[in-house]
C-alpha cells in the first residue's frame, strides 16, 4: 500500500482537516439564515400569514427529505466529473445551487413586494426548492467524506469535531453580523422592535452570508483530495491465483458490501436515526422559535436576535472542542446523555423565564452545550454505523437526514398552523412561544434518551444481517465467486458466524 493511500485512510495533514472542515460553511450560514430568521423575517418584517410561513418551510423540508435519499443514493453509484471524485462533484453542484436560489428569499418578492400573500408564497416556493436540493447535495456529500478520508475512529470524531466547530463559527459569524446591522448601524430614533423597515438590513445580510461561505466553499474544493482506491497490477494478478480464494474468505467479515437494503434490515440503522431525527428537532426548534420568543415572550430589544444567538453558540462552539476527548473518556453513549441534560435543563429555564429576565444568558449557555454535545456526539454515532461500509456512506447519511428534513418541517407546519393569531402578534402570542420552546426541544431530548437506553446493551456498527460478499476470482478458465454466509449460534445478539462457499458463475 502506498504512503498516499495510507495518509488516506489514517491520519490525515492538519491543512486538510482544516479545508475538509470549512467544506460546510456555505451551508452553515444559509442554514443558520434559514433556521434562526425565516420565521421571523416573514413574520414580522414581511407580515406574512402565519399558516403561509410555516407552509413555506415545509416545503422546503420536504424538499430535503425527498431529495436527500436519492442524491445519497445517486453520489454511492456515480464516478464524478472533471477529476473531482464523486463527492466533490456533487457538493460543487450543491454549492451553485445554492448560491444561486437562497439570496432570493431574503431580496423580497422582485417587483411584487406589495401582492397578495399567496402570490408571492408561489415567487418563494421554487427558490426554496432548489435552495433545498443544493444543501442536501453538499451537507450528504461532505459527510461521506468522512468515512472515505479516513478508516481511524479518533479522527472520524476530530473531523466530525472540526466540521461542528466551523458549523458553530459560521452561526457566530451570521449572529455577529447581525448584531452590527441591527445594533450599532441604527440611530436613536429607530423602533427598537422588529418591522418592514428592517428588511434592507436582511438584504445585507444574505449577500455578506452567501460571499462568505463561496470564500470557504473554494477553499474547500482546492485544499480537499478525494481519492479513489484502484486496484493495483499486482492486485489483479493476485486475483488469478488459487490463493486469493482463501485470503478473501478469511478477510471476509471486514469487506462485506452493504447495499441500501442491506441497511434497511439492521435496527440499529434505525435506532441511529431516531437519536439523529431527535437532535436535530432539538437544535433547529431552539433555532428557529427562540429569536420570536425573545421579542414577544420576554419582551427583550430586537437586538437580542442577533446576540442570544450568538451567546448560544459560543457555548456550543467551546463545547465542540472539548468532543473529541470527552468521546474518548467516557464512551458516546454517556456523552450523549450528558449532552441530553443539558438540552433538558435548557427547556426547563425558557419556561420560567420572566419578561425582561438576563437570567437568559445562563439558559442560551445550556441550550448550546446541549445541542452541540448531542449533535456531534449523534454524526459520530452516524459514522460508527457506517464503519468500514464507505460504499453505501452517503444513502445512509441521505437516511438520516430524511428523518431529519421531515420531521423538522411537518413539526415547523405545525406550530405556525396551531399559532393563535394571524399576521403580527397579540397577547396569546407570549405565552405560546413559551410552551414550544419548552415542550418540544424538552420533550425530544427524553425521546433521544429513551432511543439511547435501547442501544446500551450493543456494540455500535454490529450487524445483525451480513450483506453477500461477491468477488470473482478467476481460475481455470472460469469464474468464482466468494458468498459469505450468516448463521448465528442463538436467537441471542451475538457476532453472526460466516462460512465461505463457492459459485461457478457462467
């Protein structure tokens, strides 16, 4: 094996961390446009009808959830373009998609600004489907980087620190900017509650977060070798030796295929998912209803958008750093639990916050050590499902952010839908940002729990149902083929025994 190919699957040169991990930045920043002021910029700048946001959303969610699974199943199979490799191929698709669809949510509607809400409800809806496509093609595609970078599990964890780090810096940064445009930009006389006068400051905004992340988005793409693994010429001549049937067979347990079904049969593949699905309604609900809670349930200044946020991840940005060693002390399962805690803690704080209350500085500070913590925690999860299986990483990751997508957008429908006033806010507004905020990150962080109590008696990445190795292997004239079959010595979880048999194929 030759030193590059080593370098590939080990440990990896710090100025590739480093452009692996500001591959998602682009996407960050949109996402943390997306999450944290769709809502809101609708809302209360645009006025639109609440039911009409939240649809708005879901459609986009929608979008992912559909378009996640096939791009995950369509980047396994393809071989890229222009020596980009596959992954780097579809993530550079995404980028320009992006790039192109999101800036137009956050423009206004061009030359209709002032048409009926269903009008300009049917301007948004395709950028916000093609906004969707772009992130899902480069968040799954980034993320089956991982496993094919490096087989080590340390540096799976570092990678998956390094990418929440940035995720979290990029949050900061939007926040930052935020908090300069509303803040210190805004002369004394200005309306310190959020309204139509503020929509230019969004403008800005979009078009200093879309520059930004293109910046990163190149680094990316220069500084990041996807690698294949072709097959040496003495590889190939050792497939015509007799011998080769026997080394196969013994090295069979590691090299198994999964295919997309395959997957589907193992229930820990679904056991990840509901602890993924869960955290992710747990940090994007925080995301997305905290900033109206702070203007209309506690009553605070429009500025408090931008740096409540931005305190939120601070937290979880110092919380990241501290991931990978944590996981290494004392296990995943643990560190999620204590990650879980603390989101149950948070939740429990936003409930008993009074108007007007600092106290939610402490409650932003466990908001963002709980979120990161299971966060990281869950993708690292994610990847020790995968294992050595890179060949099928991205329908798994596709999968996951399925459950993902969907429940994040049907649960958004359904908190505006259940929203008590129409377009603007009344007094019922208050007390029912109060209860969203706390019963459904609270509530999901149990149900996260509860997934992870039904992992603890297992061995992540173990799998129940072996996929069929199939290698031809050529000799006399014909071809063989290795099929690796699965027995279990009881109904009890054990490690699947395999027996070698072999095929003529014709």
């Amino acid at each position: 094996m030759s030193s590059q190919t080593v370098s590939n699957r080990g440990r990896l040169p710090l100025l590739q961390k480093f452009a692996y991990s500001v591959g998602h930045v682009l996407n960050d920043l949109t996402a943390s446009m997306w999450f944290t002021y769709m809502i809101i910029y609708f809302h209360q700048v645009k006025k639109f009808d609440n039911a009409l946001a939240g649809d708005l959303v879901l459609i986009g969610q929608i979008s992912d959830a559909i378009f996640t699974p096939f791009i995950g199943y369509e980047s396994d199979r393809v071989k890229g373009c222009f020596n980009m490799g596959k992954r780097k191929t579809w993530h550079f698709l995404g980028t320009l998609c992006v790039m192109c669809s999101f800036p137009f949510l956050f423009l206004g509607c061009i030359t209709c600004d002032h048409a009926p809400d269903w009008s300009q409800f049917i301007y948004f809806a395709p950028f916000v489907v093609i906004f969707q496509f772009g992130w899902a093609s480069t968040q799954i595609n980034h993320l089956s980087l991982i496993p094919d970078l490096t087989d080590c599990t340390n540096e799976r964890v570092g990678l998956n620190s390094y990418r929440y780090a940035f995720t979290v810096l990029s949050n900061m940064m939007v926040y930052g900017i935020a908090w300069l445009l509303f803040d210190l930009g805004q002369n004394s006389d200005v309306s310190k509650q959020l309204g139509p006068d503020d929509s230019s400051k969004f403008r800005m905004l979009v078009l200093i977060v879309v520059g930004l992340g293109l910046v990163f988005s190149l680094i990316f793409h220069i500084g990041v070798r996807e690698k294949t693994a072709p097959v040496s010429q003495n590889n190939r001549e050792s497939l015509n030796d007799s011998s080769a049937l026997i080394t196969i067979e013994k090295s069979a347990v590691k090299q198994l295929v999964m295919s997309w079904k395959c997957w589907l049969k193992e229930h820990q593949f679904y056991q990840v998912a509901v602890i993924y699905m869960s955290t992710r309604l747990v940090v994007n609900i925080s995301q997305v209803y905290l900033p109206i809670y702070l203007v209309e349930t506690i009553k605070l200044d429009k500025d408090s958008i931008a740096i409540i946020p931005l305190i939120v991840y601070v937290s979880g940005f110092v919380t990241s750093l501290l991931m990978k060693y944590i996981n290494a002390a004392v296990g995943r399962k643990v560190t999620f639990l204590i990650g879980v805690g603390f989101a149950i803690g948070a939740s429990i704080a936003f409930y008993f916050l009074p108007q007007g209350s600092k106290l939610v500085y402490g409650a932003a500070i466990l908001s963002g050590i709980g979120g990161s913590t299971m966060l990281v925690t869950s993708l690292a999860m994610t990847a020790d499902l995968i294992g050595d299986n890179t060949e099928s990483g991205a329908f798994v990751y596709g999968a996951m952010s399925f459950t993902d997508k969907l429940s994040n957008g049907v649960a958004i429908a359904l908190i505006q839908q259940l929203h008590p006033c129409g377009a603007g806010c009344c007094p019922l507004c208050a007390p029912y940002y109060r209860h969203i905020l706390t019963s459904v990150p609270g509530g999901m962080s149990v149900i996260a729990g509860i997934a992870l109590a039904t992992l603890i008696p297992q061995t992540l990445g173990t799998r129940r149902k072996k996929a069929a190795l199939l290698t031809a292997v050529t000799q006399n004239g014909r071809k063989r083929e290795v099929i690796p079959e699965v027995s279990y010595e009881s109904d009890d979880e054990q490690e699947p025994l395999l027996r070698g048999k072999t095929h003529s194929i014709q």
